[in-house]
C-alpha cells in the first residue's frame, strides 16, 4: 500500500507579493528550495495563516537570497502581501518506508524569509 506523507515543509514565511496577471504558481527563493528539498515544477501546498486559505499550486525558483514569496495567478486573490503561510509538499510511499522517513523542515526568519 502507497500512502501520502509530509516531505518537505517550509514553516511561517511572510508573503513578499501577490501577483494576479501571471500565468500562475508561487516564486520561492531558491535558497529556501534547496534547503527545503522541494524542486521547481513540484506541486505544493499553501496555507495561510491569516485567513484559514489552503491551495495547491506548483513552483517556480525566485532569486536566490531574495526571501521571495509570491503568489501568482488566480492563487494571488487567497494572499495579502505580508501574510504568514506554510508551504507543504507530500510524496506519495510504501507504508513500511514512510515508518522511518525523516521530512525535510525548515524554519526561516518570519521576517525576512532568511534562513536562521
């Protein structure tokens, strides 16, 4: 049996931006990408911590130190510049493997979306 478990998770970053007139997804900081093991393309899940908001979208890579956030597309009408979200992905294992899987996740400055 496969089941759905958390991989990675990037914890409490401040929205940077909300961009409607996209072709859609959201822009991450790079280096944020790397060390939350989620790669470009990869579908994640936003929360919003401000308004209870949860949508799916898929990454693209923002400029590396930047502390970029951006919700593009439709996704922008759930964010408010300055919003506190949680970004989930999850991948799909066997039972067994994910009993000892080890996600991967990281807690940036709130502020500046810099890693700590």
């Amino acid at each position: 049996m496969k089941i759905e478990v958390l991989k990675s998770k990037i914890h409490r970053v401040r929205v940077t931006g909300a961009e409607l007139n996209y072709i859609g997804s959201i822009t991450i900081d790079e280096d944020l990408l790397k060390a939350s093991n989620i790669i470009p393309g990869e579908k994640v899940q936003v929360v919003n911590i401000n308004n209870g908001e949860r949508l799916e979208t898929y990454v693209i890579p923002g400029k590396a130190g930047s502390g970029e956030i951006t919700l593009n597309g439709p996704a922008a009408r759930k964010v408010q510049k300055g919003d506190i979200v949680i970004i989930i992905a999850y991948a799909w294992m066997d039972a067994e493997e994910a009993k000892t899987f080890q996600p991967t996740i990281i807690f940036p400055d709130e502020k500046t979306n810099k890693l700590k």
